[in-house]
C-alpha cells in the first residue's frame, strides 16, 4: 500500500506529463494554424490558389522532422 506522499508524488509526475502534453497541443495547433495563415497570405498576395507541390512538400516535411529532433534532444544536454 502506498502512502498520501507517494501517492501525492505519482500524481505530481502525472500532472506535469499531462500538461506537457497539452501544452504542446495548443503550442502545435497556434503554430500550425499560423503557418497554414501565412501561406495563404502569400499565395493571395500573387493571386494564385494555394498549390503546395510534392517537393515542397518534402522540404517541409524534412523541416519538421528536424524541428521534432531538436525538440526532443533538448533534455540530453542535463544529466
């Protein structure tokens, strides 16, 4: 059986998962929505209908995935 402190603990550990997590949500979404504004803005700028071709695609898709590493090595650096 555990005892309030280390029930209290575990739920501490928790809490700050779960805010992380929805943290990260609202911080993805905002950055999102502002990106997709963006690009929209300067396809309206020109005059043209948004068309994202497959290599720009891929560009944006390798941009990403370096922002995800950088993101995720950000707590290796302190141990």
């Amino acid at each position: 059986m555990e005892t309030p402190l280390q029930e209290t603990e575990i739920e501490l550990r928790e809490s700050w998962k779960t805010k992380t997590l929805v943290i990260g949500a609202v911080l993805g979404t905002l950055v999102g929505l502002g990106g997709a504004y963006l690009l929209i803005q300067g396809y309206e700028r020109q005059g043209r209908k948004v068309n994202v071709s497959a290599g720009e695609g891929v560009k944006l898709g390798i941009l990403v995935m370096g922002l995800l590493r950088q993101i995720a090595n950000l707590g290796d650096g302190e141990k």
